[in-house]
C-alpha cells in the first residue's frame, strides 16, 4: 500500500513537472515568436523549429485556452522552416522540385477533371491555377493541385524529388512542411481561405519559382 501511494505521488509530480516545463517551452517560444514577427530576426531556429514540431498539439491548445491567434504555432513553424531551408531549395533544379497547390484555388465553374494525381488544369483562365502552371512548368516544376494530403503522400511516394513548393491555408502548410521536412520545403499562405476560389498572392509563389539559380529560370 505504502508502495502504491508512493508511486502515485511520484506520477503526480511528475505530471506537475511536464506541464511546468511545457508551459516554460511554451512562453519560451512566445518570446522566439515576437522576434520573427516584430523584429523580422529568427534565434535558434533549428531548436525551436524541434520544439514547436514535438509539442504541437499541447502548444495549439494552450493557444487556444489563452485566446492567443489561431494560427500562431502554425506561423512560426512555417516561417522557421521556411527560412532554414530557403539557400538548399535555390539550389536544387527546378526539375527537382514539386509544387503542391491547394485543390480549393479553384473557381467554381472550374472545367479541370480531378484524376488519380489530382486536378489537371486546362489554363481556362478562371483562376490563378493556371498562371501558376504557366510560369512553372516550362522551367521544369512539376505541378500537382490536390485535394488533400493523401494526394500529397501518395505523389511523394511515387516521384523522385528533392524539393518541394507548397501553398495551403496555415495548419495543411504547417502539416505539408513537417511531413516533408527532408525536402527543403517552401511554403506561401492562402490569403484567403475556404473550399473553393480561395486567393493567393500570386507574386509570392513566382519569386518562390523564380528563386533558383538563372539558368533554371529560363524555358
């Protein structure tokens, strides 16, 4: 009995003692956080990038128990990897690199049929799909429009890649950049978010393409 009293208090202080050093963490990467977004300066990107990727899930209800912006975790993580890997991803050839654009940019009148790899946009100029393949594919990119992450997985485990663009609303980003995470990942948000005619600032993913090295930037 004075075994198993002793090994619950032990789990009690234990349990104490995680939830006081998530809740440091937590603060911790509030403060790492207020650098990137008022200082535009990342700290140790590499350790608070394992921070935020191990303690996802707590990190996202302490956000919202605080009533802190729903998307806070998600923007960190982003912008750290973002930055992290942006130098390998100019690197790598444009016919190395996939593009992952959300199946929702859509409009709604769109006439692309959906097939086993996703949407195959015809160009009919009712949405920013098009312009995007345009730019992209004479440069090498291969285009994907998916309606989801089981696309993203099963295109990932059907082409030989090394790098990967996506576009995708905060928390499908997040998930997409830490999935692949070996790929030297490069994300733009959605401007607008919902299930279809959703926006991106278009300018932004072009100087994502366009980051190569020149001699991928030409057809």
């Amino acid at each position: 009995m004075i075994f198993i009293d002793s090994f619950y208090m032990f789990l009690g202080q234990l349990v104490v003692f995680i939830a006081i050093l998530i809740a440091i963490l937590f603060i911790v990467v509030l403060i790492l956080g207020y650098l990137i977004a008022r200082k535009n300066k990342i700290k140790f990107p590499r350790f608070l990038l394992y921070i935020v990727d191990l303690l996802y899930s707590p990190f996202k209800t302490i956000a919202s128990f605080l009533k802190l912006d729903d998307h806070l975790i998600d923007n960190i993580a982003i912008r750290v990897r973002d930055d992290l890997n942006r130098e390998r991803f100019r690197h790598i050839p444009a016919e190395k690199t996939l593009i992952f654009l959300p199946h929702c940019l859509r409009h709604r009148d769109c006439p692309a049929p959906l097939q086993k790899e996703g949407l195959n946009c015809s160009e009919c100029g009712l949405c920013s799909i098009g312009a995007i393949k345009k730019k992209s594919e004479p440069l090498g990119y291969k285009l994907y429009i998916v309606p989801g992450s089981s696309f993203v997985k099963k295109i990932v485990m059907e082409n030989k890649f090394q790098a990967v663009l996506g576009v995708a609303c905060h928390e499908d980003l997040n998930q997409m950049m830490m999935l692949l995470s070996d790929f030297c990942p490069q994300g733009v948000l959605l401007e607008k978010t919902g299930c279809y005619e959703t926006k991106v600032n278009v300018k932004k993913v072009f100087e994502k393409i366009d980051s190569k090295y020149p001699n991928q930037n030409k057809p």
